[in-house]
C-alpha cells in the first residue's frame, strides 16, 4: 500500500519520543508513543487534530482511536539510558534540581496500588506524571519544572522511555549529592494516554490529622512497610518546601535565601544539597525554628514503630544509607510493566534486593504476604533471592570425602 509522508510540528506538553502510526486494514496493528515537542513522524491517512488545551499545552494531538487500532511500547535502549545519566549530571551541576528530580520520579511510582493487577491501573512506575491531568494534581505543584529541565535530554534520546527517565533522574540525582549508590534496573514502558493516569488521591498528604495512620494507608497500599517508610522518609534531607506549592513552609530562610538554584523556601536541613542523616538528627532534636517540620516529619519519633528506625538512622548513617537504597529501588520498580521482563542493567548489578518475579506461579505475582515470608526466611539464613548463600568450603570438601569413603566401602564389600 502506498504511504504519505510527512512532517508536523505542534508544541506538545507533556511530550514523549517519536510516533508512527501505520493504517493498512482492520486487522492490522500499529505502534503508537505520545509525540514529541516539533516530532516528526510517518503516517498512513492518520486522522490528526490539533486542539487548544491549556496554558501548559498550547496545543496536543488528538488521535482519533478506532477499534483496530493498538499500541505497542517499546523498551529503552541501553547505551541510550547511560548516555542520558550523564547529560543528567551535567545537568545538575548548574541547575540543582537534585530535590526535584528525586520528588518527580517518586511521585511517578508513588501512585502504585498493589490491589489492582491490571498495569496501567494499578499506578506506578510508567510515565504518566508526564501528562496534563496528572500533573494538576494537588500533590504534583512545580513538577512541570521538573519535566521542563528533562525535555532536551528526552528530545536527546528518543530511545529511553519517560518511566525510565524519571527513576534515572531520580536514582542519579541521589548519588550525586553524596547518596548510596542505588541498584536499579531499566527497561519501563509508558503508558501512551492522558486515560491511563490513575486518579487523584495516592499521593501522600504533608499535614494530614491522624500521619501515622496517614502514612500507612498509602505506603502500605503500594507494598512498603514501616522500616520503608521511615528510610524514605530520609530523603527530606534534600530540597525545600514552598508554601506557593505546597502550602507547608516559610517563604524563606537563612538557608535558603541566597540559592544555589532559584531562593526561597524552607529546607529540612541545613545543608539541604547534601544527602546523610542530619532529616533524622535535625526532626529528633527540633532546635532550629528555621528548618521545616511536617506533621509527618513529626511523628517518625513519636509512633513507637516509626521511632525504632528514626532513632536507628540518627545514630548509625551507614544503616541508613543501605535502607534507604534497598527501599529506594523497591519503590522505583513499583507498577511498572518491563521489557524485557527481566529488565536492563547498567551496571551489573540487580535491581532491589529481593526479586519477586523469581517467585512467581504461572502468570499471577505472589502476595504481598507470600513475598514478605520468603523474604525474611532467606535472610533470616544468611541469603536472599538474588544473592546466594555463602558456603563453608571446608565443611563441603570433609562432606565429599566421607561420602567418597562410605562409596569406597561399598563397592569393596
């Protein structure tokens, strides 16, 4: 069948990489992927429009969906995902948008609901913070400064999906500023329509009435429990909070009205680019009025279960660090759909310590409560899923030796 080629350029917020959309009978399949800022792209009698959204999105393509019509993702490429953690620390060496870049690809898992089975909605990790109806909610105010900063690199390389490029922007801004380092693994696919984001509310609230409650109902509505809560919660040893987005802080402070970044705001900590421990010393001790404590800040040293891991972490940094960065690539690898199944490494190592889909059955993941028993019964032996256990040669060589003689006075007999 003959085609028509062409170009269109339309200014596109929320963005994605190039699409092309391939019409040839109702049987026939199509790959589709949300457009890109100026994208270019190949079609056969497409039915496009342009239509006036809002001041964010001038304008945004309207695909005419019928009933033959499908979309096929496809996975970010591997030397791509490297190349773009690179322009990402490039990136944050002039702009210091750590605290952002982490909140983007938190906010983006966060909406997880392991309920729901059915991907995208169940939430979680696949790129839809990257649309409109989204981003306006509550919970995401100045996340479009974030996607803003991003867009060139994702223009750049069209070969990483957003739900990847949110987790390594948020992984990547951690270690930069002196945070564990995190072992993730790659290979998300996004959804490819404003229907698929899931509905306002997942998110979790800064000044709820009752926070411990608070906390639970959505952490543990995502899988994560109280040791997970409490080391995330670390994270607010970056960045600030700005009462124009969040309604939580002070306009600013003596940490935060010279920069570095744009001023203003109120910082958890003092030194607020720099990721340790001082979230949990500073909320323990609360004797500065200029950094900020959130009811859910508050209540990490006041619930007794939350308090055992809040004291935990303002006395041993090292601990901390390694919760953290276990919790860290739990979170990131909630919801989302990987291809290849197995997902993409970049260097080397797994992604979070204990592998679910190495416990399976058939097509159906096992129970939060399936995976949290086996979980606890390899390490409570030393081991985990992806981590074999350490032998005892010795014990080993003495085995085969007498296993050796008992043949040996066998066969003589």
């Amino acid at each position: 069948m003959a085609s028509v080629t062409g170009a269109v350029s339309c200014r596109l917020f929320p963005s994605a990489s190039r699409a092309r959309i391939s019409i040839s009978s109702p049987s026939s399949s199509s790959s589709l992927s949300p457009l890109s800022l100026s994208s270019s792209f190949s079609y056969f009698f497409s039915p496009l429009k342009c239509l006036p959204t809002s001041p964010f999105v001038p304008h945004f393509f309207l695909i005419q969906k019928a009933s033959w019509m499908s979309t096929v993702a496809v996975a970010s490429d591997p030397s791509q995902l490297k190349s773009a953690r690179e322009d990402i620390k490039e990136l944050l060496k002039t702009k210091f948008a750590h605290p952002i870049l982490v909140r983007l690809g938190w906010h983006d898992a966060g909406t997880y609901n392991k309920n729901i089975e059915e991907w995208p909605k169940r939430g979680g990790a696949n790129g839809s913070l990257r649309f409109e109806v989204e981003l306006k909610h509550g919970a995401n105010a100045g996340l479009v400064n974030a996607l803003n900063l991003l867009q060139p690199i994702k223009d750049k390389y069209s070969g990483v999906t957003y739900a990847d490029l949110f987790q390594l922007a948020s992984a990547t801004a951690i270690e930069e500023v002196g945070g564990p380092k995190i072992s993730m693994k790659y290979g998300r696919v996004d959804v490819s329509a404003p229907e698929e984001c899931p509905e306002e509310g997942r998110l979790p609230s800064a000044g709820p009435p009752k926070p411990a409650e608070h906390l639970r109902e959505i952490f543990y509505r995502m899988g994560l429990n109280d040791q997970e809560i409490v080391a995330l919660s670390g994270a607010h040893t970056l960045g600030r909070s700005r009462p124009d987005r969040s309604g939580w802080g002070k306009p600013e402070t003596k940490y935060t009205k010279s920069g570095p970044g744009a001023p203003g705001g109120q910082s958890w900590t003092i030194e607020w680019l720099k990721f340790d421990n001082s979230y949990f010393k500073d909320i323990k001790e609360r004797k500065d009025e200029d950094l900020l404590v959130l009811p859910t800040d508050a209540v990490l040293f006041e619930d007794p279960s939350f308090k055992v891991y809040a004291e935990k972490y303002a006395e041993d940094q090292e601990a901390f660090f390694k919760d953290y960065a276990e919790a860290h690539a739990k979170l990131s690898n909630l919801g989302a759909k990987f291809d290849p199944p197995q997902g993409i490494v970049l260097d080397g190592v797994t992604g979070e310590k204990f592998v679910a889909a190495s416990y399976s059955s058939g097509k159906r993941e096992l129970s939060e409560a399936m995976k949290q028993k086996i979980r606890a019964e390899y390490e409570a032996i030393g081991g985990s899923p992806d981590k074999p256990l350490q032998s005892n040669y010795f014990l080993n060589i003495m085995i085969v030796i007498a296993v050796l003689a008992f043949l040996t006075s066998l066969l003589g007999n």
